[in-house]
C-alpha cells in the first residue's frame, strides 16, 4: 500500500479515537450548571464590587441559586434589582433602601489643626502607622485618599485634607469602608439626612485643641432628641441610623457645629 495512504489512515484513525477519547471524557467529566444561574447572573450589574460579600456577580448569583442566600445584598443593583432577581426567581421581594457612603468627619483644614508636616507616601494606611498625617485629631480623616483611590466610580474626592462622597454617585460597593485605616466611613440609608460628623473620643477640651468642629459630648443633641436618633457612646454623639431622625433643632443647638443636615438622596429618589 501506498506510504502515503497509510500515514493519512495512521492520522485520521488517530483522529477519531481522540475525538471519542474528548466526547467521553466531556461526557462522564462535565460538571451541571443549573441554567438559572447565567439567567440571575445577567440581571446583576456585572461591576463586580464585592459589596455583597460574594467574589463577584457570577459567585453571588451561583449562592443565590443553591444556597438561596437572600436577593437584596447586591447594593450598587438597589431596589431595581431585587425586583427583577424576585420576578425571575419567583420569589417574594424583599423592600431594600439603597444606601450611600458617608464620611464621618468635617475637619478640613478649615477647622483641623495641623501638628505636624507630613512628607511620607501619599496614603492613609502608611500615613496611619507613622501616627497619622500632620492633623492634631487622631480619629479624623487624613485626606490622603487612600478611599477615593479604590472607589469604582470616583465618587470621593479630596477637599481642602477632607475626603468627601458624592452620595449619588456612590453604589455603595463598601470599598472605601475598608481602606479607611480611621474606620471613618459608614454606608447608611440614602434617606437618613442629619449626622453627626465626627468620631473622635477625645474628651471636649482635648477636642477643642484640634479641632474646632468636633464633637465635645456636651450630650445637648441627645437631650434634644430625647434619645431617639442619637445616643452617647464614650464621649461622642453617635447617629442611630436604623430609625428616622427628624429633629432638625439637633443640628442648630450644637454648639460646636458637629451636626449636619446633608441628603444622600439620590436627585429623583424619594425623601
Ligand atoms: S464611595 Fe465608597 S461605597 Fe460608594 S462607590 Fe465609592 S468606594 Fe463604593
Ligand atoms: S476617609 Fe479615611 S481613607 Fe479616606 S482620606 Fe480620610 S482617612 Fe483616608
């Protein structure tokens, strides 16, 4: 027989048992993917944030699926997104209010006393494990950025040593929650509008030398409220963010004019 022929038989007959060889091994290895979890992935943003506490869109659709983990964790997707995960799903949805980004500190360079100069690496955690940036206030933000640097959607901006949010830009990814070395950063209900910008648990003269913004634990906010919406914690006023607080008079009796009135409602969003 021709040479030839016979190497062409050789490599075609190769051929046919490698392709059986694949069919079978697809056959016998293949894992199942429940079809559902393309569909769930699909009706989620696809930003990956990790804010639901899943890798990314696809794993949390996969948890949803087989672990029926509750649908209402992706918040950058808000209350849109329940609807639609519910509606495919055919599961009951559960009311979500989106959330936003607030930083919990007002002491700009305005009111901030800088101690020192800082020459170091323009980032707050290095900045943190050298006692800080320059400002007096060891709880306050540094304004080195290290939160608007991993913000997806550059919703912080750095103003006058003062991180700030966009509260409707923010998808509430909880970034910025974690690369704050001052834990300064809190998500709250975007309809939640007066805070208490500060965190520090200096005692009220030790405040005053560093900041003239900060709170000083006068406790006249939580008289004003009657306790409801703010409480004492140590020697700082602290937001309950988990009931509505509508006291306005909160924020023109503070004397240090730590309380703010500021909506994190998105424009069109209702109050
Ligand atoms: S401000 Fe914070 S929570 Fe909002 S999108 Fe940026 S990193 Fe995420
Ligand atoms: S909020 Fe925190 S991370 Fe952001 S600039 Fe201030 S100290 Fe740095």
């Amino acid at each position: 027989m021709d040479a030839v022929l016979i190497q062409t038989i050789i490599i075609g007959l190769t051929g046919l048992l490698c392709g059986a060889i694949l069919a079978i091994a697809a056959h016998f290895l293949s894992v199942y993917e429940d079809p559902r979890i393309e569909k769930v992935t699909a009706l989620l943003p696809g930003i990956n944030c990790g804010g639901c506490g899943y890798t990314g869109c696809s794993d949390y659709a996969k948890a949803i699926v087989t672990q029926s983990v509750p649908i209402n964790s992706c918040k950058p997707g808000g209350a849109e997104t329940v609807l639609s995960l519910a509606t495919a799903l055919s599961v009951q949805a559960v009311a979500t209010e989106r959330q936003v980004a607030l930083v919990l500190c007002n002491g700009d360079d305005t009111y901030a006393v800088r101690t020192a100069t800082y020459n170091g690496i323009a980032d707050c955690l290095a900045a943190e494990f050298v006692s800080g940036s320059g400002k007096g206030c060891r709880y306050g933000c540094m304004g080195l950025g290290s939160c608007s640097r991993v913000c997806p959607v550059q919703a912080i901006r750095i103003e006058q040593g003062l991180a700030i949010v966009d509260p409707a830009l923010c998808i509430a990814c909880g970034k910025c929650v974690t690369a704050c070395p001052r834990t300064l950063i809190k998500l709250i209900p975007e309809s939640r509008s007066i805070h208490v910008l500060c965190r520090s648990q200096d005692r009220g003269p030790d405040v005053k030398k560093v900041c003239s913004v900060g709170c000083i634990a006068c406790t006249i906010c939580v008289k004003t409220c009657n306790g409801q919406g703010i409480t004492m914690e140590g020697q700082l006023a602290v937001v309950d963010y988990s009931v509505p607080l509508d006291v306005d008079a909160v924020v023109e009796k503070c004397p240090a004019h730590t309380i703010h009135k500021r909506s994190g409602l998105k424009p069109g969003n209702p109050a």
